[in-house]
C-alpha cells in the first residue's frame, strides 16, 4: 500500500472545499531541500488549473503544515479542516514521496477526496484480503479503519463529482488480488483529464469565477436588503462587510431561491466560521454568531450547483 488514509477520506466532500480565488500559505515542519522542492512542485500541479495558490511563507499560522516522518506514511486532512488543527502541529505528512505522493496529498488539501469512495465507483473487493493485509506494515490498521479510509463508499448526497476515474491521482493502487474479479487498479503519478478538469470546474476552483478581490461590501444594519441573484449554475457571490465592535451578528437571506452560505474570517478568507443552508424562512440561509471586531466574507452559492438560479436577497445585522 503506497499511501497511507490518514485523517482524509476525485470526488469533493460538500462543505470542504476553500473559498474560489484564496491564497493557501504553507508552512514546512522540517524536510531537506530536495523534500521542499518536491512538494512544492507538485503542489504546483493543481496550481496550475485550479484558481487557489500555494505561497510556501512557513507562517506560524499557515492553513497548511507539512511534516516529513519517515515512521508516519503520507496523508492530509481534508481542505478547509486543516483550519481545525493545533498550529503547532502538521496538517499534512510526506514520509515518502515517490511518484506522485506530494500531489496525491496536497489534492486532499484542497477537499478533494479517495476516488476508490466514489458512490459510482466499481472496485469489487474482496473485504477480508483488504482487511488483513491493511493490518500489515506500513499501515497496521484496525478493520474499521480500513473500511472507513477504503471499503466504505461516500453517498451520493455527500459529494461533489464525476464518474468513477480510473486514472484519478486521487485514486490508490490496489491489487488484483485485492478484489473479487480479479480487476485492480493502476498507479496514477499525474493528475489525470478529469481531476484538471474537475477542480477547474464550477464545483471547486474555477478561474473564471469571483474571487475576495471581487466580493461586494454589505454594510451592517443598512435598512434595506441587498439584491442579488444567481445567474448561471454553480455561480458563488462574493461579500465582505466589517464588525465594528464585537457582538452578535445575524446574516441571512431571503427569497424564493435554495441557497447555501458560509462566513469566514476574521481578517481572513480561509478561515471558516459557520455554515448553513435552510435554518432561515424556507429553503434560506441564515447563520447568527458572536463576532469580534474584524473584516468577514460570505459566500452564496445554489444548493443545486449543477443546474440552480434564481434571485434572493441578503442583510448583515447587529444584535
């Protein structure tokens, strides 16, 4: 088994993904320069076609914390959960980086998930091979773990993707003799057609769409609602506002449309704070939280991404 499950699980858990357009900073845990270089590079892969980039800054409070143990395997957490991890401690490990480990990993740092979990993939396991053999070096996973990080597939209503890839970088090599049908799968070192094309795509980071630069300013407590509408599919709209002074703050939408919003901050846009999607009137967002004084950004996307519009309005109040 060439990489270990780790804490993540090219298909992209729903709520997982960073905000279109954001700069993710990373922060090395030691490592040689050619161990630097090779990260860095791949890392540059997803760059490359997704609208996110990497700035290798080593800040005390980079999203992203790369570790190289040797006795630790290779693994990440899963995009923005990285937010959720002690700063001291690394949110990704490259304990080895043939092939194409480093993007293999830094993928699930940008949500994206093990293709062989996709609901529509085909792998015909034979569970009791998986499982003893899983419980072997370099792994030594317990059973469940070995169904959670490999057998089990997500639900449908879980994620974001396409058709099961077969050439996915995302996607783990398995023996033969690990299914039922005699059918492995391949050792995919580069990413494939579908992963460009899929985190360029309007589900994750396409280039296209708004970034932070673009995000409209809503002002607290203004007393008329500002209008907005979602004008093609998989469209986010963008907006910022500023807390003045702490406090309880509420945003929310309004209208006829099914929306999902998400708040980050503050000061920054890689930060989640909350999300939501139908605790207001209908099928509205609405999020209430305590704020400290700070710049925040909401995010509003359809809840259909695949086909949704339609107009709705939104308001940022004070208690």
């Amino acid at each position: 088994m060439a990489r270990r499950g780790g804490p993540a699980q090219a298909i992209a858990p729903i709520g997982k993904a960073w905000m279109n357009g954001s700069t993710l900073r990373v922060r090395f845990i030691g490592g040689t320069t050619a161990q630097r270089a090779k990260a860095k590079e791949q890392a540059g892969w997803w760059e490359a076609v997704a609208n996110l980039k990497f700035v290798f800054d080593d800040a005390p409070d980079a999203e992203i914390r790369i570790a190289f143990d040797p006795n630790d395997g290779a693994w990440s957490y899963l995009g923005t959960d990285c937010r959720s991890i002690p700063l001291d401690e690394p949110t990704m490990n490259l304990g080895f980086l043939d092939g194409g480990t480093a993007a293999h990993e830094f993928g699930h740092a940008i949500g994206l998930a093990h293709e062989h979990q996709n609901p529509a993939g085909g792998i015909q396991w034979n569970e009791a091979v998986v499982i003893r053999e899983m419980a072997g070096s370099p792994n030594f996973w317990d059973a469940r773990t070995t169904r959670h990080n490999i057998l089990e597939r997500y639900r449908a209503d879980q994620i974001h993707g396409t058709a099961f890839d077969p050439k996915s970088i995302m996607l783990y090599f398995f023996p033969a003799e690990w299914t039922t049908n005699g059918i492995g799968t391949e050792a995919n070192e580069v990413l494939s057609s579908l992963d460009k094309q899929f985190v360029a795509g309007a589900r994750m980071y396409p280039k296209a769409a708004p970034t932070i630069v673009d995000a409209k300013e809503l002002r607290v407590n203004h007393k008329s609602r500002t209008k907005a509408a979602i004008g093609k599919a998989g469209e986010e709209d963008l907006y910022r506002f500023t807390a003045a002074t702490d406090g309880t703050y509420v945003i929310d939408t309004a209208g006829p449309t099914d929306v999902v919003m998400k708040l980050f901050g503050p000061n920054s846009p890689t930060a989640l704070i909350a999300e939501d999607d139908d605790s207001g009137v209908d099928t509205n967002a609405l999020i209430t939280t305590d704020l400290i004084a700070g710049d925040y950004y909401v995010q509003v996307r359809h809840y259909n991404r695949a086909s949704g519009v339609g107009k709705y309005t939104i308001k940022v109040r004070r208690l």
